[in-house]
C-alpha cells in the first residue's frame, strides 16, 4: 500500500527524455545566463541540469524532461521534494509568522524541544541546540563552543573530511578544491587518517583500518610528545561522505569516544549528510551506540528549506555566555515549522521510513554488485547512503579516469537520472534518494547507471 503512496508522491512519468537534444534549448539559454551571472564558486555549477519544478524524488527542466534524482538535493530531501505535507505546512506558517528576529517563537522552540526527543544516548532529554542556516555555520558554532568549554584550541578532523567552507569549518575539511588558494585556514587542526578500509595506507593484516585508526587518534590524545596537547575536540563523520561515502565498522567510534575520555577532549559528530535518517536509523552514530557531546545537523533536518545546528550537553551550553553568537535568521518560524513537519514524517510508523531505508539499501547495495561490472571496485554504505566506488582495474584499484566518468555522467544525465559523484579522486558515485523513493523508480533509475556502465 505505502509504495502506492510513494509513487504518488513523484511526477508518474519518470525518467522521461522529451527535448531532441540535451540539454534542450531551454535549458541551454538558462545554462548560459546562469554562467554570466552567477558564480560557479558553488559545487554544481558547471553541471548541466536546469531545475524547474519538482516533485518528490523527480525533477523537471525548463524542456519538460523529467528526471529521477538520485542525489536528494546532496541528501537534503529526506522526504522528498515539495511533499504535500511540507507545502502544507509552510503555507500555513506563512500566514502567521516567518522571520521572528532572535527572540523567542513558539515554532523554534517547539522545534528545539522536539530535537531534544530524538537525539542518541548522551543528548537525549538533557541537551540545548544551537540553530544555525547552513552545516559549515553548525560546525563553526561546534569549534567556537568546543574552544569556550575546555579552554583548550587544537581539533583533530580526518582525511577525508568534509566540514563546511567557511574558515574553522574549512580548516577540518581536506579536499583539494575547497582549500587550495583559500589558506592560511584556522591553526591548530590535527588530520588523522579515517578507517577507509578500501584505500587505507596501513597494512590490516593483523588489525582492521578501525583499530588502526582508532588507536592512532588515542595516540595523539594521550601520549606525549605528539604536539597534541591542547585538543578540545575530535570532530568526526560517522560515515564520511564527501571523501567516499565510507561506513566504518562501530569499532571506530567507540575507540574515539574511548581515547577522548581520557584526555578530556570533547567527540562532536557531524551528522550533516548522514543524519536524519539517511542511515537506516535517525542518526547515525546510533549504529556504534556511542555517546557523542555534540552533534552537528543540517540538509534532511530542513529539506526544502534552510534548517542546521548544533546540539550539545546541557552542562556544556551553561558555559556558553548569553549572547556572544548572534545569529540573525537561524530557526525562522518557518524553517522551524518544515523541520517539525520532516520529523514528523520521518517518525511516522505507517511510513516506516528508516527501517525502509535500510531494506532499500540493502536490495540496492546488492543490485547493483550484481551488475558485475569490471568499473566497479566496491559497493558500501548504510541505508540510503551508498557509495559506488569505480575503477579501471579492481586488481590496482586505479581510479576510474575522468574521461569515462564524464561519459557515464553524460549517459545518465541523457537518460532521465541525477547522480552525484564524490570521493577522493571522484570516482564514487552516490545513490542517496529521498528516503521516500519508490521501489519501481529506483531500480529503473539503477538500471539507467548500469547501461551507463556498460557503454564504457
């Protein structure tokens, strides 16, 4: 019954290709004014899709081709776009009260209330969150905070990371075309090398990349005369996204947490893409049971609108003196009023959109290893969050080239489907839909990719 449901919440019609060429001319003059007026500082810039209108887990360019998205906005549309609850809900906020200024509003309050109830063990009921528009500005607030409560200033971050743009959260992120020519970034920021069992640089023959990786960090923290001796925090994804889509074993964050109550530095977790149920669970830290003393969130937790922070410890948030973030249109009443709205969909038991996510990936993971395709070195993740790692040869592991990426990017983009790729050499491709997709247009959209393949 609820896959019914779900195909009603998507234009009927996709993936269909309706324009001669692509992209259509439509959408071609909107490409070339986008790039004389526009920057394309921004990360999809040069991609050429025109959005014109959406609806759930599909989206329609100005030629009326009609796509299957598989990237959910880089895992923003939890719920799909524009579902009907959300419009709902955002026209009846609309009508009463939208900008509140940094007052109080009974919406964001509301909505930090109903936060509390669904964080993990050790947030759970006793936590204060911090409202901010965008995840590099919750990671901002986490490094602020983290320096005011322990009195200390290194951060230790991993290879692989993403954290945000901005100056703290871009410090912690690693990738190449965020940094290079932005720097000097924030000092004292220590890397770690993440449990990428895939590509890790140490031999695993006796201990997992986990352990590795683990008691690598316990090192730095508790060890003298490894130059970390101030650290406030170890900030970490706990599945990586933009460095590869990578889950690691619970092993992971166990040892971190383990290694921080030692030394009294803090665990933050961004849970920016991987939260919100994208995991199979609400958050995805639940996997490892741990207890983290601040949690980042943002995309799925706002979806159609800009929704993130930064939760943590009460006993931590009373150090925080009274005024000394301002933050002008964080958690207006309307963003606030579409996050309770997401929440409530995600928590719904009729939907069941978490356990449906993990039974989703897991017949996805599996599909798509049954394409047998010598590009494809290995397929990981949790729930709704799969990484497709491609190769030119799975003995070496050499990267897929740029030359065959650009034509599998070319062959799905003509044929209806939106991916998304990442990684540390952009090799991986994302399948991270809606958490609402329906069966029938996912594994039509899976098909689209394995055809791509095929034509290398």
């Amino acid at each position: 019954m609820n896959e019914l449901l779900f195909e009603s919440l998507s234009f009927a019609d996709a993936p269909k290709m309706v324009s001669a060429t692509f992209p259509g001319p439509k959408a071609q003059e909107a490409l070339a004014l986008s790039a004389r007026t526009e920057s394309m500082a921004r990360g999809g810039g040069r991609m050429p899709v025109v959005m014109d209108r959406a609806f759930g887990v599909t989206i329609q360019d100005p030629d009326g081709n009609t796509f299957v998205d598989l990237s959910a906005g880089v895992g923003v549309s939890s719920v799909g776009r524009c579902h009907p609850k959300v419009v709902e809900a955002i026209r009846k906020q609309s009508e009463v009260l939208m900008h509140a200024m940094e007052v109080n509003s009974s919406k964001r309050t509301e909505l930090a209330a109903k936060i509390s109830e669904i964080m993990p063990e050790g947030l759970h009921g006793d936590c204060i969150t911090f409202f901010a528009q965008s995840g590099s500005d919750a990671l901002e607030a986490a490094v602020k905070f983290a320096k005011r409560v322990t009195g200390r200033h290194q951060i230790i971050a991993f290879h692989g990371g993403y954290h945000g743009v901005w100056n703290a959260s871009n410090a912690l992120t690693t990738g190449t075309a965020y940094r290079k020519g932005y720097g000097p970034f924030m000092g004292g920021v220590i890397h770690a090398p993440y449990p990428y069992a895939y590509r890790f640089p140490f031999d695993t023959t006796h201990k997992s990349a986990e352990q590795i990786a683990g008691e690598y960090v316990d090192y730095l923290l508790n060890t003298p005369y490894t130059a970390a001796d101030d650290v406030a925090a170890v900030i970490v994804e706990p599945v990586q996204g933009e460095g590869g889509y990578v889950p690691p074993s619970p092993e992971f964050l166990q040892l971190l947490r383990k290694a921080c109550d030692k030394s009294g530095a803090l665990l933050i977790v961004d849970e920016v893409q991987c939260g919100a149920g994208r995991t199979g669970k609400m958050w995805a830290v639940e996997h490892s049971g741990v207890k983290p003393d601040m949690l980042t969130f943002g995309k799925g937790m706002g979806g159609d609108v800009p929704m993130a922070g930064l939760v943590m410890r009460s006993d931590l948030a009373a150090k925080i003196p009274d005024g000394s973030v301002p933050n002008t249109f964080a958690a207006n009443s309307l963003s606030a009023a579409v996050s309770l709205t997401n929440i409530s969909l995600l928590q719904d038991p009729e939907l069941d959109l978490l356990n449906r996510a993990h039974q989703l990936g897991e017949e996805a993971k599996a599909y798509i290893r049954g394409l047998n395709s010598p590009y494809i070195g290995e397929v990981r993740g949790r729930g709704l969050m799969i990484g497709i790692e491609l190769v030119e040869d799975q003995a070496t592991k050499a990267p897929l080239t740029g030359e065959k990426l650009g034509k599998l990017m070319g062959h799905v983009l003509s044929h209806g489907v939106l991916m998304v790729p990442c990684g540390r050499y952009t090799n991986v491709m994302r399948v991270m839909p809606s958490l609402t997709i329906p069966r029938k247009l996912l594994f039509k959209a899976l098909d689209v990719f394995g055809e791509g393949l095929k034509s290398l």
